[in-house]
C-alpha cells in the first residue's frame, strides 16, 4: 500500500510505478487548476478595469422651464447639482429633479452648486432640500444684487435653509476644485473673479477675440455666476452658468484661459447677452446643450455663434424657442420639450473618457432617441 496524501485518491494504488503516475497526474491537474482559476481572475479584473473605464461621466439637463438645473452622476456615481431652477408652480421643478435623480439611482445629492442668486437657480432650493439629503452646498457667498426685490427674497430663502441645514457649505473660488473622485472639477469664476491662470494645455492667444466688441460690465448676478470646467481623462466640459459676455472676454482675452472643450452647456440659456465668439469659438465646443425654456433664452444671435461654431456637430435644445422661430431652432429631434408648460423631458448627456458623447433625448424614447458623436 502506498502511504500518501490524500489517501483517498491513492487508496487504491497497487503498484509504486502506478502511484507515481497518478502522483504526476494529480500534480499535473493541481497546476492546471490553479493555472486556469488564476487565468480567469485576471480575466475578470480586466473586464472589471474595462467596464469603469468605460463608464460615463452622465450628465441630465432637467426642464425647469428656463432656468437651469444640471446634475452630473461621476463613474463612481458621486453626485453634483448645479442649481435648482425656480420655486412656487406647486413644487414642478424640484418634482422634475428628484424624478431625474431617482432615474440616476440616487438618495442624495452629495454637492449642490448654486451658480448665482437668481430665481431661476436657486429659487427651488427650499422645495428640493425637503425632498432629497443635501451633503454639501457651494456658492459664491452673498447676494450682490440687493436693489432685485426678487433676487434678495430668493437669497435669503436660501440663507434660511443653510441655516437650518446640517450641511457642509464651501465658498467657492476660482482656480479651486470641488473634491470629486476621477473627475477633476475647476472652478472657473465666482462673484465676478475668474482665475489668474490658464487650464492646463490651455493659454494660446485668442484669434476669436476681434470677433467679439467689448460690452460694458453686468452688474447683476449674472456676472458673478460659479463657473466650472469639469476634465474626466481627456474628456472636457464647461458650465459657466449665466456668467456675461463682459467676464467671458476678461476669462478669454487675449490669452484664451480654458482651451477646446468637448461639451459647452450654453452659458446663460443661449440669451445673447452672454455666449460671445471670444468664448464659443474659443473653446470650440462639439457639442453644445442650450437649456433655453420655450420664451427665456434661446436667441437668434447667440443660437448662430453656436451653429457656425468650427467643431460643432451637435447642439441640442431644452425646448423650441419662440424667439428662434423657423431659422434659429435645431430639427426637432434634437429638442426635448416642443412646448412649454407641462413636458418635463429631460436630455441626458454620456461623456467618456476619450470625449465621445451619447446624447439622450427622452422625449424620443423608444424611439431613435440617442445619437453618439465620437472624437
Ligand atoms: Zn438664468
């Protein structure tokens, strides 16, 4: 009898030479095992590494009707909110973004960045804070347009809310990032300063600059709006919220400070006060979203700068523009709410690392309803 481990597979060894064999083929088998569990492993990590570098920085441009409201869903599914759009209408906008969120698979908003005081961006924020856990809350600080009776109740609502709120609050300030894991979000301007120095690859002279007559200062909110670049990889985007044509040539002349972009969330909702060519030609978008409401923004001139932009291959609308009429529009399978009023679509925006983008339009749902625009 052979004396061997496990006895159970040589309990029945009837010869040394016998045993031997099977001890070779019992070894041979071992390795083949662990060879093929080992393999298999590494299979599965590299799909595992395939999948999250493939997984998109997923943006939702939700319909508050002319105000903005934007929320960004990292691939390691953090979440920031840029804005809340307006109050009142029975709570419809904070509704529309706890909807959204709900699709995103969310139960919190992580940071939520109001851009500006207007009531079309943080007009909602009451209704939506009793609606959804809000970790952190960014804004440029106190309200610099207190003559707009609206403007200052709309500020201090939002001061009422911080106050009671358990929520961190960060001041936001040009040339800071707001702390996402895999995407690096820059702060571009807030309360009317703007950083010092270029992104970096950026810094080149301006040639669009010509192209774009200096206007004289804004002295609204909207110039102090919280602007941001967001690069995941070599995946770039920009969203400067209502920030005007006067901060955009500081920001951009002569020395262009941002660079090309992939996406440009259309500053301002395409109202021609703001989206200069020292901008838009500047950072020379390949997609553009204009969250334009079907009588607030959307206007012809800025619509065309837009258009006429050298890279562009898709611009996609909110909502038809009254103003835009038959000429200044996007066919209408690039605009999500035909009406205004009750529709409610949103667009959803995919960015990948490489700076392809798929854009959604969930009005055509079911339908042809996505198109994917490759770099
Ligand atoms: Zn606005």
């Amino acid at each position: 009898m052979c004396l061997s481990i496990p006895v159970r597979f040589f309990q029945f060894c009837y010869s040394l030479r016998r045993c031997g064999a099977r001890i070779a083929i019992f070894f041979l088998v071992s390795i083949g095992l662990i060879l093929a569990i080992s393999t298999q492993a590494q299979n599965s990590n590299f799909r595992k590494k395939k999948i999250s570098i493939e997984t998109p920085l997923t943006v939702y441009f939700i319909d508050v009707e002319g105000g903005q409201s934007t929320l960004f869903v990292t691939p390691s599914h953090q979440s920031l909110l840029v804005d809340t759009g307006w109050p009142d209408h029975a709570g419809r906008d904070a509704a529309r973004i706890l909807a959204v969120a709900k699709l995103a698979g969310l139960d919190h908003i992580d940071y939520l960045l109001i851009t500006h005081f207007h009531i079309d961006h943080v007009g909602g924020v009451p209704n939506l804070a009793q609606k959804i856990p809000i970790g952190t809350y960014i804004d440029h600080g106190v309200n610099r347009e207190t003559g707009n009776a609206a403007t200052q109740q709309a500020w201090e609502n939002y001061q009422k809310v911080l106050a009671h709120s358990h929520a961190r609050h960060i001041l936001a300030k040009p040339g800071e990032s707001i702390p996402l894991a895999g995407v690096t979000a820059t702060i571009i301007s807030a309360d009317g300063n703007l950083i010092d120095t270029p992104l970096p690859g950026a810094g080149e002279p301006n040639s669009y600059c010509k192209d774009s007559p200096a206007r004289s200062p804004d002295e609204t909110e909207n110039a102090r709006s919280v602007g941001i670049v967001l690069q995941y990889d070599k995946a770039r985007l920009v969203d400067l919220g209502d920030l005007t044509w006067d901060k955009e040539m500081e920001l951009m002349c002569p020395v262009n400070k941002l660079g090309p972009m992939d996406v440009y969330i259309v500053s301002h909702h395409g109202t021609a006060i703001s989206g200069s060519p020292a901008l838009v030609d500047g950072i020379a978008p390949r997609v553009a979203i204009m969250d334009n409401g079907e009588n607030k923004g959307g206007s012809p001139s800025a619509w065309e700068i837009i258009e006429k932009s050298l890279r562009l291959k898709g611009l996609w609308q909110l909502h038809f523009s009254t103003q835009g009429g038959s000429q200044h529009n996007v066919t209408a399978d690039r605009i999500a709410n035909l009406q205004g009023g009750s529709d409610g679509n949103y667009i959803r925006l995919s960015l990948y690392p490489d700076g392809a983008v798929t854009v959604f339009n969930s009005r055509l749902a079911g339908q042809a309803a996505e198109r994917t625009i490759r770099p």
